[in-house]
C-alpha cells in the first residue's frame, strides 16, 4: 500500500476508530470471543489476540485508501469515454 494512505489512515482514521458504534452483530461476536479467548492459554490468547489486532489495521487502512481512490475519482470531472491515458494522446 503506497505510505501516504498508511499515514493518512495512522493519523486521520485510525485515532477515530471506535468499536462501540459497531453493529449488534459485530459486538456479539466480539463478547462470544472474548469468552472463548479466556478459555485458551495465555501465550495462545496474546497470538491470537495479536493476529486479529495485525488483520483489522491492515484491513482498516486498505479499506481507508480505497475510499479515499474512491471519493478522489468521484470529486473529479470524470469525462463521459473515463479517464484517457497520456500513452493514448
């Protein structure tokens, strides 16, 4: 991922993230993990709780840079035949 949008999502979006506003589903499979988690040993709690924190930044910032690509192509004059490459001109 180009280091602009990781800056971006590090600085903008990540502080902003907030799990609380997530949707009922979401928080019930979190409570049902978290019960689940206790149940493991500890070193095996700490990778898995590891590897899921890794899996939503990553996540998070792709999905962060698509939406910028998203909202930047959406606020340009996009003309009707799309983009036009310079190697076409």
């Amino acid at each position: 991922m180009n280091d602009f949008y990781q800056w971006l999502y590090d600085h903008y979006a990540a502080p902003r993230f907030n799990e609380e506003a997530f949707s009922l589903p979401y928080q019930l499979q979190k409570a049902e993990w978290l019960a689940f988690s206790k149940t493991l040993p500890t070193h095996e709690r700490l990778l898995s709780f590891d590897l899921l924190n890794s899996m939503k930044h990553s996540w998070g910032a792709q999905s962060f840079a698509y939406g910028v690509q998203a909202g930047l192509s959406l606020a340009l004059d996009i003309p009707p035949d799309g983009f036009i490459s310079l190697e076409a001109l």
